[in-house]
C-alpha cells in the first residue's frame, strides 16, 4: 500500500530526515514512535503529501505520488488518504454532518450521496443522535469520531494519523484506539500512526522507532 524510498528531508542546516526506507502493507496498522524532534510527524507529512522530500520516491497504492503534478497530487490526495490529527480541526459553524462531507463534496461527490455515506459512517461510530450537532456541542471524544469519519467518508486506500489520541482522556483515547482496530478488521483498512501513546502502539501490527531522522528499529 505504501512504499517510501531513500526519504531526505532538510530545513537550512537541520537535516530532518536521513534516508528513510518504509513499507506498509494493506490493512496493517504501523505505529511510528519516538523522542521529540526525531522526525515523526516530518516523515509523515511527506509520507502524506502535505509536504515534500528533497529527495527521495512516495508510492501509494502503486501510485508514484512524488511524481504528481500538484493539481493531480490535490486530487490523488482527497481521494484516497485520510487525515486524523491530535485536533479534530472540525469547521465549527456546520454540524457534524456537514463536516464528514465536506472532502465528498470537495471531490465532486452528489450531496446525496455524500449524505448517505456520511450517515452511515456516523452511526457505525455511534453519533447517529448527534449529526446535527456542531463541534462546541460535541465532547472531545465525539469530535474526534467525527474526524474519523471525515477521514473515511471518500474511501481512502490509507489513513495517516498524528497524535490522534493526545488530546483525549484515557477512555476517549482506548475507544478510539480500539476503533481504529475494529475499521482494520472490517474494512482492511491502512493506518500509518504517529504516536506517543504505548497502549496505542501495543495494538498495532508494527511498532517503528525513530531516531534523529532514521528508522532504528522495528518493534
């Protein structure tokens, strides 16, 4: 599903990351884990195409996408990967509903059909009662659900999450954790998972360790 090679990544002097190798099969959660300033959430913008490598190839889903264009990379990017990150980042004048259809809608999606999926998602997350709700009445776990089901409304091939448990409590963050397996299990699901969450990290299929720019281990 994800393939990275020889991933370089420099700001002025700061050589960020050092030839990064990484593979990631379909339907594997892969923790990345690590010291602050290791280059966790660098690897994983770029890995994401949100930012780029100095040097270095991105294939996802057998796409290379560090050859794109960036209207093609825009586009590659809104269909197949999804975004969870450590704040839910909801528009806070629409409703929960609203905001799981916001990418359908941005992918030309009919706003029938983005409603249905959107629907659907919610419920399978167990916010079927508060759809119309807008992010300032949800709890911080709620909002987090909705972000989870934004990131899946187009069906993406693979779901990068930063921190996506660091602003919840410690039962908020084990239902998400726990969600997150159970959309494995029954949707063969990717994620590519930064974290410093080690109940998180346990649940995963592999753990990657990170040192001052280089994968150092695998656990």
């Amino acid at each position: 599903m994800l393939k990275a090679l020889s991933i370089n990544k420099s700001y002025g002097q700061l050589n960020i990351l050092k030839g990064v190798n990484l593979e990631v099969d379909r339907g594997e959660i892969v923790t990345i884990v690590g010291a602050s300033g290791a280059g966790k959430s660098s690897l994983l913008n770029i890995l994401g195409t949100l930012d780029k490598p100095d040097s270095g190839q991105i294939f996802i889903d057998n796409v290379e996408v560090s050859k794109l264009n960036n209207k093609d990379l825009s586009d590659f990017r809104n269909h197949k990967i999804g975004f969870i990150f450590q704040f839910h980042h909801l528009l806070v004048e629409f409703n929960a509903l609203e905001n799981v259809c916001m990418p359908a809608f941005i992918a030309g999606k009919p706003k029938a059909e983005a409603e249905k999926r959107a629907k659907e998602l919610l419920d399978m997350l167990g916010l079927g009662e508060r759809m119309t709700h807008k992010p300032a009445q949800l709890s911080g776990g709620e909002q987090q659900r909705v972000a989870v089901a934004r990131a899946l409304i187009n069906r993406p091939a693979l779901i990068f999450a930063d921190e996506p448990s660091g602003n919840l409590d410690s039962k908020n963050a084990l239902e998400l954790h726990e969600l997150f397996v159970r959309l494995r299990q029954e949707f063969n699901q990717t994620f590519v998972i930064v974290t410093h969450n080690e109940d998180l990290a346990a649940m995963a299929n592999r753990t990657i360790l990170m040192k001052d720019g280089l994968i150092v281990e695998e656990l």
